[in-house]
C-alpha cells in the first residue's frame, strides 16, 4: 500500500498563514491573484490598511455575494469593499505611494524566487508574449518588505525556488519571505530557511522538492 502523501495547505490556509505574520498598522498591498486572499483572513482586531496599486486605499474583505459593485474594484478588476476612512485616487498618486516606501508590506504571486530573492512574476519567457510587467516592479522594490505567495512547485513538478530564475525578473534581491502550500521560508544571508511546514511534511520531504538547499530556521 503506497505510503499517504503529505497534506498541502489550500489556498485559504496559505491566505491565513500569511495573514498570521502582517502586523498591526501596516500599510500593504496585495498583488494580482493568490494574493488577493489574505484580505479575508486578517485577524479580527488587527489595524491593517490595504493599498490597491489602482488607486484604492483602506480595502476591506471582498463584498458578499449580490453587493459587488464594480466601481469600487483592485488591481485584478475584483469588487472590493471600503472601510471607514478608506478612499480612491489616481494611480500616478498610488505609484508614489508604491515608489516613495510608503508601503509597509507587498505581498505578490510568482513563477520563481531565486535563493537570493530575486523574483519573476510577470513573463515565463514565451515566445511573442506581451510584455506587461506592471506595477509589479514598483511594489517588490518600493515595499519596505515583500513577501511571495505561491504554490511550491509547478505543474510538472519542478521547483520554483532555484538557485537563480531563469525567467525575466521582476525585481532583484527583493524578496524577504516566501509562502507557498508546503512551507513558510526566509531568505537570509546564509540561505534559504524553514520557518514553518505544511502537517505531516518532514523536512527530508521538503528538500526533495525544493530547487535549493535549505536550512533549519534558528529557534
């Protein structure tokens, strides 16, 4: 009998795990995608203002099923809702929001992280691909952190964390933190470090999948 595989976390546990670690009276952005997520997953009583980088400012969770209104949207065309004191303005306005560090977190989606913290997330390098980069570039360098949400493989198996992308990057050396459905990871000075792992996954298990060598996170 084939031994049970590992669980991986869903989507909404990665939202929550994330959500977990953003503190109370940060500014952040939630990029494109997975991402979006964490809005409904903020714990209750934690001051968090959600920045939209097409010009929205103190989003809530995502509008009941009949309420959207489709005035009121993210970066992702999504409906959004606006708590007491949030706004909307113009992106040249929430650009320099982005560009001038008044972001606390970013948290974006990915095709790969490199063990440095480089990161690609708009453009696999297809032949004859728009390229469309985005505000991508503005939130992984602007933020004072960026944190990578994503799942830990592809589809064929192979690791997106690796030594260096092979992808067009989005940013170098930005990324502080990685989240994806088998484990929570720092990027540090000495590697690439296991803050935390998906139940039932064994860190032999972890590195097997993983494109970099990974080390034990300092208690």
């Amino acid at each position: 009998m084939p031994a049970e595989q590992p669980k991986k976390w869903t989507r909404d546990q990665m939202a929550r795990r994330v959500a977990q670690d953003i503190p109370d009276g940060a500014v952040v952005n939630l990029g494109i995608g997975l991402p979006t997520a964490v809005a409904n997953h903020l714990p209750e009583g934690r001051e968090v203002v959600l920045h939209s980088e097409n010009g929205v400012i103190g989003m809530g969770p995502a509008p009941a099923a009949g309420e959207e209104d489709y005035d009121l949207i993210n970066a992702g065309k999504q409906p959004v809702t606006l708590l007491p004191g949030g706004c909307f303005f113009h992106h040249a306005d929430s650009f320099a929001m982005m560009r001038g560090g008044h972001l606390d977190v970013c948290v974006l989606g990915a095709f790969q992280v490199s063990a440095g913290g480089d990161l690609a997330n708009w453009h696999t390098g297809a032949k004859d691909a728009i390229p469309a980069v985005g505000g991508a570039m503005d939130l992984a360098i602007g933020a004072k952190k960026t944190y990578v949400m994503m799942e830990h493989t592809t589809k064929a198996g192979d690791s997106k964390i690796v030594p260096a992308c092979t992808y067009p990057l989005t940013g170098i050396g930005c990324v502080s933190r990685i989240y994806t459905d088998l484990a929570v990871l720092d990027i540090t000075p000495q590697g690439v470090a296991v803050l935390d792992m998906a139940e039932g996954l064994s860190f032999d298990e972890l590195q097997k999948v993983t494109g970099v060598p990974l080390l034990r996170a300092a208690a």
